[in-house]
C-alpha cells in the first residue's frame, strides 16, 4: 500500500503541497502505508534525526496541527509525541 498524498508531502518535507492538499480537503488524521496519521509519521522520522526542529519541521508541524491533526503515535511510542512537544514550544 501506498502513501496518500498527504503523507507523501510531509515526506517530502513540501510545505505548499500540504497547504493545497489540506485547503481541498485531505484528512490530517488518515491514516498512511505505515499506519500513522501525517503528525505521528513526521514524528516518528523526526526521531530518526535525532528530533532535529528545523524551521520547515515546525512548520510542518503547525500546518498540521491547524488542519486538526491529533498528535497521537499509537504503534510509534507516546515518549517520541511529549519529547516533540517540547521541542516546538
């Protein structure tokens, strides 16, 4: 299975792309080819980088969060969500 379009952008770190597919209406909490909403997929690579916060990550993460993304990492680890939380505020 495959990466929705949505997922593929967070990937890609595509910051317009992910403003357009969130504006026509993609889901920020479906669910992608491994299992994790956007959020939860972007943290769980984030920790791969050593939760690297860079300008794009956070706004990564904002664009989604304003799209009603739900910062859950069920399957991923609830410490990977609380260690990003404290690194975007």
């Amino acid at each position: 299975m495959a990466d929705d379009p949505l997922h593929e952008a967070v990937r890609r770190a595509d910051l317009a792309a992910m403003r357009a597919l969130i504006a026509h209406g993609a889901d920020a909490n479906a669910l992608g080819a491994q299992g994790l909403p956007p959020l939860a997929y972007l943290l769980h690579h984030m920790n791969w980088l050593g939760f690297v916060l860079t300008d794009d990550m956070r706004e990564l993460i904002l664009i989604l969060a304003q799209a009603g993304a739900r910062p859950s990492l069920k399957g991923a680890g609830e410490l990977a969500t609380a260690e990003a939380r404290a690194n975007v505020a």
